[in-house]
C-alpha cells in the first residue's frame, strides 16, 4: 500500500486532518505529519502538548475484520514503533510497551498511539484512524508517566518523515500479519516487548469493578489479564492499568 504524504507546519490535530480527507475521498490513503498541532490530543481526552521538534504523524486503515477485534491495532502499532524505535536506540535504553498504546522508554513514556475509529458513509467497514506521537527534541509534561525525548538517549536525531516512513513500513508488515493470519500471531511478540508483566497493578474490570492483582498475561484478542491474590482473573479491555 503506497501513501500519499501530506507536510503541514500546523495542524489541530494530525487525525483531524486524515478525517477530512477521507470524508472528502474515501480512496485516499493519506499519511499527514505536521510540524505542529494545536489541539493535539491523547487517550481518554488527554491533550497531547505538540511543541515543533518532535513527530505528529497519522494514516488510516479499513479492516474487513470484526469490529470488536478493532482494539488490537493499538497492539499492532506499538509492536511496529517499537522495531524501529529500538533500532535508533543505544542497548541501555529499555524500550518497551504499556498496555495499551504507551511506547516507554526506561519507564518514561517517549510517545503514544491514539486509535479512533469513524464510519465512513458508503464504507461497509470502520476506518482506524492511527495517531502517533514521537518525543524526539523535547518532553512535553504528561499525566501519568514522566516524558522523555530520543534527544535524551542519541546524538544524531532521525529526519522526522524518515521515521514516520520507517514505522508505516513496519506497520505494515505487522498488519498484514494480525490481518491474515490472526492477533494470536504477535500476542507473545507483543508480551516479549511490553512493561510491566507480573508486576502489580490495578484497573477497572469489564465488570465496572476496580480490581487491583497481577498482571499476568494478554488473553488471545489483546485484553489485559489481572489475576488477583485469590486467583480469580479479570480481563481488561477499555481502561487503562495503573502500576502499583
Ligand atoms: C496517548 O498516549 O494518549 C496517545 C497520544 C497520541 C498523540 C498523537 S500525535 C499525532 C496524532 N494526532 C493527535 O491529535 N494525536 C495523535
């Protein structure tokens, strides 16, 4: 799949911007980068500060797979950032992945992915919009993890269009995986790379509970399993761990 890149100097947002365009075509495959956002946005209604110097970047994909496996593609995208991230990376710094979409780097949170997903009028399929945001020269302030920049780890900072170029590859390659032969394939790729395994933590249950135990592994469509010290396991779908 080849995207056409757009470069803006400053946008709201990065998503907004694909949102518009494929609402104007939706045989557009766009990849929008911007040098800045104004209303550049996280998870959970978070802001996400978008100072220039680092990488605002998203693209869309349309699935013809079960809405409810939609959620996984956070997983996909972090397994991808992190192939390249880690290549750019000296081996003391510890890369890995927080459930659902943190990329941290020694425990302090580099970037973040932002899934929203849009039904296009005549699409028989929900559209992911894919949002990623990069710390490369600075570490706007975050709620729940102290940022950190790649500036504070390598010299030689990446162009910025190479880098998203590189992590659309990888993604892609990631995708088609997930895509044609199953989640099942990268869940214990994605458990090799993510933070946090067997440490305690809590979260809200499907259930509407707070519970609060282990966590102990991803169950085969992308749910965080708790086990808590009874036992019992809870999945984790739509909230966010907390580590304890
Ligand atoms: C998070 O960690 O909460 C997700 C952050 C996602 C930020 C990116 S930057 C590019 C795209 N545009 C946005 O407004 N948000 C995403």
């Amino acid at each position: 799949m080849t995207y056409k890149f757009l470069n803006f100097e400053k946008v709201e947002s990065t998503s907004d911007e694909v949102r518009n365009v494929i609402f104007k075509d939706p045989s557009q495959d766009v990849v929008v980068i911007a040098d800045m956002q104004t209303r550049g946005r996280g998870r959970r209604g978070r802001r996400w500060y978008s100072p220039p110097g680092n990488l605002y970047f998203s693209f869309s994909k349309t699935p013809a797979i079960n809405p409810a496996a939609l959620g996984q593609i956070s997983l996909v995208t972090g397994i991808a950032v992190h192939h390249v991230i880690s290549k750019l990376l000296p081996s003391s710094a510890q890369i890995a992945l927080k459930w659902p979409n943190d990329i941290l780097v020694n425990k302090m949170k580099l970037g973040g992915i932002l899934i929203e997903t849009e039904q296009f009028p005549g699409c028989e399929y929900a559209t992911c919009i894919i949002g990623i945001g990069i710390n490369i020269t600075s570490s706007p302030e975050m709620v729940a993890f102290p940022p950190c920049a790649l500036r504070d780890y390598i010299n030689e900072l990446p162009d910025k269009d190479e880098l998203a170029r590189n992590i659309i590859d990888e993604f892609n390659r990631c995708y088609n995986v997930w895509l044609y032969d199953g989640f099942e394939k990268l869940r214990s790729e994605w458990l090799s790379l993510s933070y946090g395994l067997g440490k305690p933590v809590s979260a809200r249950a499907e259930n509407g509970f707070e519970i609060y135990g282990r966590f102990l592994t991803l169950s085969s469509d992308g749910a965080v399993v708790i086990c808590d010290d009874d036992g019992n396991e809870y999945l984790v779908r739509s909230s966010e761990i907390t580590y304890l």
